[in-house]
C-alpha cells in the first residue's frame, strides 16, 4: 500500500466519522476536529470547497420517481459543475488533477460531499428528462 492510498483511506475514515456525528449530533454540532483533519489530508481543495459551500454555491438535482442524484456545484464564474462527490466532476482540475493522480478530490467533489453532509444544499426535484439534459450538458470537460 502506498502513501496515496494510506492518505485516502485516511480521508474516508474522517469523512466516515464527520458523518457518524452529524446523524447523531446535528449539523450544527461541533465538528471541527473533524473538518481540521480533513484541511489538513487535503489542504487548499478543502477550504475552498468549504468557502463554495459556505457562499451556498451547491445544489443537488432529484429525479422524481428514479431518484437520482446529481449534484450541480458552482465554478468561479456563473458555470455550474456536474458532479458525483466520490467519482467525478466536470471541471479541468478533475481531469488534470484527480484523473492524472494528483489530488484525490477536486474542490467540486468535496463540496458537493460537505455540503450534503453538512445539509448546506439547495436542492430540487426534476423529471427524468431534465436530469439527463443537466447531465449532457455538463459532463464533458471544457478545454479552452
Ligand atoms: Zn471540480
């Protein structure tokens, strides 16, 4: 196992315990051993997805009926991000970073996670038809 994976894990296991308190505390519960910890694994992406959360900059999309979940995170400028917090967001730093293995997360991905953890989303529910033109409207990179 390498440093990289030591460093994941240990990032699962904070966000593992994050959650564990919130369900059992609120999200208005202290956490900020937790969020400290989570700085400290992964550093200026973290605090800057918090300040994108903070600033109320992450939504989610439901479909109705199916249930799927989308998150829509906002970039610098007015451009909304589609992203899947453990898997995949559209922006270049996750392909330049997180897909070449240089960050685990993008600051999108772990806004969208903190904010849904957190409870700090706006959220909406769609039809079906409208998740998927969310979704192919977004979900390739944009290289200038
Ligand atoms: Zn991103």
């Amino acid at each position: 196992m390498n440093i990289t994976s030591n460093i994941h894990l240990a990032v699962e296991a904070c966000f593992e315990e994050l959650i564990h308190d919130v369900k059992i505390y609120g999200p208005n519960h202290c956490v900020d051993h937790h969020l400290l910890s989570l700085h400290h694994l992964l550093g200026k992406n973290f605090s800057n997805a918090l300040k994108i959360v903070d600033e109320g900059g992450v939504s989610n999309l439901e479909a109705k009926g199916s249930g799927r979940i989308i998150y829509m995170v906002q970039g610098k400028t007015e451009q909304y991000y589609t992203v899947f917090p453990g898997h995949y967001c559209s922006c270049q730093a996750f392909f330049y970073e997180v897909c070449q293995g240089n960050a685990l997360y993008c600051k999108h991905q772990l806004a969208a996670r903190m904010a849904s953890i957190m409870k700090q989303h706006k959220s909406a529910c769609v039809s079906g038809e409208e998740l998927a033109v969310a979704l192919m409207n977004n979900v390739v990179p944009r290289v200038s």
